[in-house]
C-alpha cells in the first residue's frame, strides 16, 4: 500500500498545478472578437468593446425626492410655519422662480423651482383654504433633494470596457441618453465530440452505449457565455476521423472545444491527432475531478481539450475554459470570486486539488452530494456550487473552504 501511495505521489508531483495550468491556458491568449454597434435596448449579455462616459449629469437638476412642498429654508428662521402655495410642479415639468415667502405643490422626480433648496414631505403638512399649507416644523435646509449629478456626473465613466450587459447596466447606459454601444462580436466556438459508445436522444441506444449528455452541457454553456457554436457533433473513434475533425472546424474558428479521447487508451486519439497537425502545450493537472485537460494550437486556432466523463467536463470547464473563453471575447473580468463557508461533513481529501459539488443548508454550511464520483451528473443537477478543496487535506465539520457558486459561472 505505501509502494502505491508513493507512486501516486511522484506522479502528482509531476502534473500540472490549478495555477500553473490556467497560466499556461492563458497564455498568449489576447481579444479576438471583433466589433459592432448594438443598440442598448438589445445588449443583454454583450461585452462592452469600449468605455461608456456619460455626456450629462444624472439627475441634470435638483429634484424632489418625495411628493411634498418645495421651500426655502430660510423662511422658516422667524417661527412662521403657514405659507401660500404659489406654483405646482410635476416630474416632467419646470416651475416658475419660488416667489419669496411662499412654497411650491411638488410631485417625486419634478425638478426643484429656482429660489428653493428643500423639500417637505406632505406627510408633515396640512392643506388649508385659499391655497394656504401649514407644516408641523421647520426643515432641514436640503432635505429631500436629490442634488443634479448625485448619481453620475458629466465626464464620469459609466461602464468600462470589458464589462458584460447585464440589465443594471443597460439602464446606467440608457440613463446617460446612450442609444447604441460598441460591443465585442460573439466569438465562434467548434465544438465536436468522439466515442463510438454515444447516442443522441431520439436514437436507439447502442448496445453498451450512453446518451451524450456533454454535448448538451458544453452547449448549454458557451451559448450562456455569448459563444456562437457550431457543433460537429460525434466524431468516430479513429485517428483518420479525429484529425479530419480539427482540420475542418479549424478553418473558421476562434477556439476548438473537444469533450472524451482525453485518456491515454487505445481508442483516445485527441492527443496525437493535435500533435500530429498542430501543437499540443499542455496535458495533465493536479485536480479532481479532471486532470487529462489539454491546450494546443491547430492551424493556429487555440484548442482546449476536455476530459469525457460528464462532471469531469462540466467542471474542467468551469475552471480552466470558461475564463479563456473570456478573454478571447474581450470581457474584463474573467475569474469567478468564491467566499468562505464553513462544512457540514468530514472530509478527507486526495493527493490532487478536489472541486467537489455542494450546495448551501439553511444554516449557510455547505453540504455534499452522497458521491462525488466523475460519472454521476445528478449530483450537479443536486449541487448549487463547488467547495475548492485543497489537496491532501483533512477537514472537518465547521472548517471553512472557498465555495464558488454555481450562478458565478452564469449556470
């Protein structure tokens, strides 16, 4: 048992760490995207290809904050709390100049008339007759005023490059009066897969075969992820097939995406089909689930490689090709922040960096699926994130680890 734990050891010690692979996969690795104006209103999920500077402040005026009266607040300094109400003013609309002595019918949003500095709530006032109000006390000079370029100023950046529409941003973006943006083009993704053992739904089942559940999780997430995908679908398991594959999704590409023959098997052509009409940089890494992840060039086009169990390929995508996706599509922010929270469960860990599938109890600990195995896809469905899970650690319930949910990687 020693002979074999130290052999396991000696081979981790010659694989690739998380770090070490994902500099190597980001090397060299710049914006391919090109551009195009998209209006505002359609932007969700685009990434911005240059800075959003608003041309105006927001709100251009003073303006009330609450429905109530717009007043000088040095009216009130003699004790007087009755006034005529001269002016009534709606959002949309510019009063006349505040007559001295007198206040102004003011609506939420409605600019501030010239003259006035402060807004009360009409909750503090009592209308009279003869257009007369009284208010209960006198104010704070600039209350319930939202001064002009409270919220953005002229010449302020808005949005940066790089950043993803989300719909807070389209409204900042609409706010500023911007009705078109330049944005990244959508990156093309190839995508294709190899096993003779897969079937698509709707087929019949091949004796000892699978469903190709990868060809809809790989899909799935570089559609999420802005991607225009054109899928080649189920390549045979040979050498000829493989290499026949890369040559033609190289030809209009920004990045070739395999799922399976990541292995060093027999049937596992992935390898050498890239060695033999490109560069392959980069091979096994110190994780679990994963570690036969591959990078490579073919005919100059980045390639990444995937392992073909279904967790093992929804995670080493997650991990290692979501954030090269990223910046070939010029967004700014390409790594998923997680945050400390503790365990629910015992944990001892692999010779190997483990990401392992959890999901968070009432209490805000993290649970774990009942197995962890690389085949079992329900336990995703299951899960609501990953614990990162240092090699060789020994944890126990209440330790706290870095959780990455699931929503962080747009799933």
């Amino acid at each position: 048992m020693d002979c074999v734990k130290a052999e396991i050891e000696r081979e981790v010690l010659n694989m690739l760490t998380v770090e070490e692979a994902k500099d190597i996969l980001l090397k060299d690795i710049g914006v391919v995207a090109g551009t195009e104006k998209v209006v505002t209103l359609y932007s969700t999920d685009r990434i911005l290809a240059e800075d959003v500077i608003s041309d105006i402040n927001v709100p251009p005026l003073d303006n009330s904050q609450m429905d109530g009266y717009a007043v000088r607040a040095s009216d009130f300094e003699n004790g007087k709390l009755e006034f005529k109400v001269s002016d009534r003013i709606q959002a949309g609309h510019v009063g006349n100049k505040l007559e001295e002595g007198t206040v102004a019918r003011i609506f939420t949003g409605a600019p501030l008339p010239e003259g006035a500095d402060t807004v009360i709530p009409q909750e503090e006032a009592t209308a009279e007759p003869d257009h007369m109000v009284k208010f209960e006390k006198a104010p704070k000079k600039g209350a319930f005023v939202r001064k002009a370029g409270c919220d953005i100023k002229k010449g302020d950046v808005v949005l940066k490059k790089g950043d993803r529409m989300h719909p807070a941003c389209m409204g900042a973006a609409a706010s500023v009066g911007v009705k078109e943006l330049l944005c990244y083009k959508p990156i093309r993704v190839s995508l294709f897969f190899t096993g003779d053992e897969l079937s698509m739904p709707g087929e019949p089942l091949v004796e000892g075969g699978i469903y190709n559940s990868n060809r809809f999780i790989l899909r799935g997430m570089l559609h999420q992820l802005g991607c225009e995908v054109f899928d080649a679908g189920n390549i045979p398991d040979t050498y000829e097939s493989t290499v026949e594959a890369f040559k033609k999704v190289s030809r209009n590409s920004d990045l070739i995406l395999t799922c399976g023959g990541m292995s060093v098997g027999e049937a596992d052509y992935i390898k050498s089909a890239v060695e033999s009409i490109g560069r392959l940089d980069m091979w096994r890494i110190a994780v679990k689930p994963g570690k036969p992840v591959a990078k490579g060039l073919v005919n100059g086009i980045p390639f990444i490689g995937l392992p073909g169990n279904p967790v093992s390929g929804l995670v080493t995508f997650l991990i290692f090709a979501q954030p090269v996706i990223l910046k070939l599509s010029g967004r700014s922010e390409i790594e998923v922040k997680g945050y400390s929270l503790p365990l629910a469960f015992d944990w001892k860990g692999d010779s190997r960096r483990e990401f392992i599938r959890v999901r968070r109890n009432a209490e805000g600990a993290l649970e774990n699926y009942r197995t962890q195995n690389s085949a079992v896809l329900s336990s995703c469905v299951w899960a609501d994130g990953l614990a990162d899970i240092p090699a060789n650690a020994d944890l126990k319930k209440g330790d706290r680890v870095t959780y990455i949910p699931f929503t962080g990687f747009n799933l």
